[in-house]
C-alpha cells in the first residue's frame, strides 16, 4: 500500500510506487529552468552541473530529448506514476527509433533504466525544491537546524545513510554540501528544518573512520571516505556511503555551471548534434557565452598569458549542412573558438598598423558577429568561412573561421584565425569575382 507521509516531506512519494501528489513550486521552477542536454553517459558532466541540464545516458537527438524532457516533466508536475512513465517511454523510444539504450535488451533492464530516470529526476528536484525553502531567510530565523531523515520504507537500505537518520546539524555545516539527500541512486532519504532546541550537540563524521550498525545489530567500522577510479582513470576522493557524482546538494549551486556545460561538453559533441543544440539553446547559450566573454576579454586584456581560448558560439545547422553538401567537408565539431594571441597578438598589432583592426568594443561583440552575420561566405582560395558583421564606421567586420579538420590543431574545434574590418565593396568584388562564395 502507499507510504503516508508526514507534511514535512513534502508530498514526496520516496517509495515510487504509486502516484506523486503535486509538486511545489521551487521544485517546478528548478526542473523548468534546465536545457536539454545529449549526453552518452551519465556522468559526462558531474554534480551541479546536474542543476543546469536534463540529461539521459544515451540520449543524443535533439528530438528525442525533448520527449523525454516533456514526459518527466508531466510526471512531475501532474505526479504522474512510474507505470505511467514507462508507457510513455516506451511510446518515445519507438517514435524516435532510439535502439541499443542500457537495458533495452530485457524487461528487468527497462524497468530498471526507466525507474533510474524517473526516480533521480523526481528526487532531485524535489531536493532542490527542499533546498530553496530550507534556505528561506523566515524560516531559517525560526529553524535553523537541519535533520537527516532516512526512509525506512525502501527495501535495501543503505546501512551508512541509517546511521545518520536523526543527526541534527546547523543548516550551513559543510557537511550538507556533500551529504544533503539524495546522496546516491535510488536514495531516498529526506530533510527536515528543526528550531534551536533539537539540536543535541552533534558533529558531522570526523576522523579516518566511520561506524554503523547493519540490520542484524553488527557493527562496522570503515573509512570515512573512499576512491572511485572513472573511466578515464581519473581517482575521485568520496565520503563514506556517497556516490560518485551525488556528492553536492542539489539546488545550491548559486553561480551557473552553464560555461562548464558549454566548454566541457558541448565540445565533445558530433558537430550536427552540436550545432543542433546550439540552436534549441540559443537564447541560454547567447546570454551566458556573451557574458563570459566579456569576462574572458577583460582577464585577457588585463594579464596577458599565451595559450588561451575561448568559444564564443557555433556553426549553424544550415551552414554545416552547405558545407557537407556544397563542398564535401565536415566539421569535427560546431563550436567556433578564438585563441587570445589574435585579440592583443601580432596580428592585430599589423591591422592596427595597417588601420583596420577591430576596436575593443568591436571584440566585445564576437558572439554577436557569430551568432547574427550579416553574411556567411566561404572563401574558394583558403577553404575558410567569413562571418560578416557591420562595424563602428563604414566598413564591414570580416572573421575568418578555420573549420577544415585536416588543418585544424588536436583539439579540433573550429578557430577563428582572423579578424580585423574591410569595404563592403571590397567583399562585393569578391563575390562578384567568385572568389567568395555565399553560403548564408
């Protein structure tokens, strides 16, 4: 039967099976405000970036995300079951052809791979929701002491997480940063505010060692934290009975990991994907990478250091397709870079001299130029795309973009490799000419 559940858990169903009543606000608002995000696995990115992006392991169309995006969200917002959910994925998984998904080959494995979706989702923006209200200024004035909670209902506890079921901490000891719940998959503790008086003196885990109680009344001694070795052989420092990648408390990350998002991942993507998500995600990403160029530029003009770059946008999904189609040539990746040595290096030092070097201002607007080109040429004698910007006085901004693989460097993103202003009839010969063809 279903489990009652106090008020303080805020209609959350922790044992998924049966509906969820409806949410609340801050948890609606936290899940709305993520981007669907391809990912191949999981922890392609890691712990607060998790509060900036939708994410299914597998998952790489566009299409197909937002499916998924969509049906998590009615899960959550009209508490949908997890029998519902299923039918729902099941419906989504053949509209878009997805095969080969971990899982798939059984039925125990699609039970297993829809409840890990449904449930982690659910669960963390219902933390994230908890977090938000925890943190409410009234009511930390009132009550501000947590308690961890452990769930009794699930049937296979984690021994660890019991041991803490209880423990009273101040809301802002560093021990909720790592242990806040969730903490692990299919976790399903909870937390509650408490006033003053239920604080009883205690201190989060300390030393090399750790003890719980097992459910047969031995005890266990163990280390309070331990290793976990990724795939690429990265080692990975946890605390005793946290997962890897749940070690942050969802919802109270207060800078956005968007950047991290952008720079860590979305370079990792084929470029049709890539470029495809570039454009779902267009007013997010235009908004963030123009801000953290400036703060880019800024650093770069106030400490010179060789050797930096920064994306400030991507190719679009029309232009890769020309240049597939046009002139057989496919870009590893959408994404479109600039090195610092061409914004204060020798290059701009020449145009400078030469008296059509962008000014500051003119740098400033590079996601701009990228993201809105008056035109987009491709030049027949270098093989490069031209982005074509109007600029401060009567001339036209003019950015060259490397973008063929075989001359690109090991890191493969596309580069601009140039950058300073010229005629608007100077560009008209060349067309004229055939030197520079129109792709946009």
């Amino acid at each position: 039967m279903p489990l009652i559940l106090s008020p303080t858990q805020v209609e959350f169903n922790a044992r998924d099976d049966g509906k969820f009543n409806k949410p609340f606000k801050e948890q609606t608002d936290f899940f709305r405000q993520k981007l669907n995000l391809p990912t191949e696995r999981y922890d392609d990115i890691l712990k607060a970036a998790h509060d900036r992006a939708f994410v299914v392991a597998g998952a790489m169309k566009a299409d197909l995300l937002a499916d998924l995006r969509n049906a998590v969200d009615t899960a959550i917002v009209d508490g949908k079951s997890i029998q519902w959910f299923r039918k729902e994925f099941a419906a989504i998984v053949q509209k878009n052809g997805w095969e080969g998904w971990t899982g798939s080959e059984t039925k125990a494995g699609r039970d297993w791979r829809t409840r890990v979706i449904y449930q982690t989702n659910l669960s963390t923006s219902y933390a994230a929701g908890r977090w938000a209200q925890l943190n409410d200024p009234d009511l930390l004035s009132r009550c501000p002491y947590w308690e961890y909670h452990h769930c009794d209902a699930v049937h296979h506890p984690r021994f660890i997480h019991k041991s803490w079921s209880g423990m009273v901490l101040r809301h802002d000891d560093p021990w909720w940063k790592t242990h806040f719940a969730p903490n692990g998959w299919g976790c399903h503790c909870w937390i509650s505010a408490e006033p003053a008086s239920e604080y009883r003196g205690e201190v989060g885990p300390t030393g090399d060692t750790y003890s719980y109680i097992d459910k047969t009344g031995k005890k266990h001694t163990v280390p309070s934290t331990y290793t976990y070795k990724d795939r690429y052989g990265n080692e990975h420092v946890l605390p005793a009975g946290i997962d890897y990648g749940w070690d942050y408390a969802p919802g109270a990350n207060k800078t956005s990991p968007l950047k991290d998002i952008i720079d860590q991942k979305l370079i990792r993507l084929p470029a049709s994907i890539g470029a495809d998500m570039f454009q779902a995600l267009k007013p997010t990403i235009a908004k963030e990478t123009t801000l953290q160029w400036h703060a880019t530029l800024d650093e770069w003009l106030a400490t010179p250091q060789a050797g930096r770059s920064a994306v400030v946008g991507g190719v679009a999904p029309e232009v890769l397709k020309w240049l597939k189609g046009n002139k057989e040539i496919q870009p590893v990746t959408a994404e479109i870079a600039i090195r610092e040595g061409l914004v204060r290096g020798s290059k701009q030092d020449r145009h400078a001299a030469a008296g059509d070097a962008l000014n500051e201002m003119e740098w400033r607007r590079l996601p701009m130029i990228v993201d809105e080109p008056e035109q987009i040429l491709f030049d027949t004698r270098t093989g490069k795309l031209l982005y074509i910007f109007p600029s401060d006085d009567a001339r036209n901004i003019k950015l060259s973009v490397e973008f063929d693989p075989k001359k690109l460097k090991k890191d493969q993103l596309n580069m601009i490799v140039s950058g300073f202003k010229q005629p608007s009839s100077t560009i008209d010969e060349m067309i004229r000419g055939g030197l520079y063809e129109i792709v946009q």
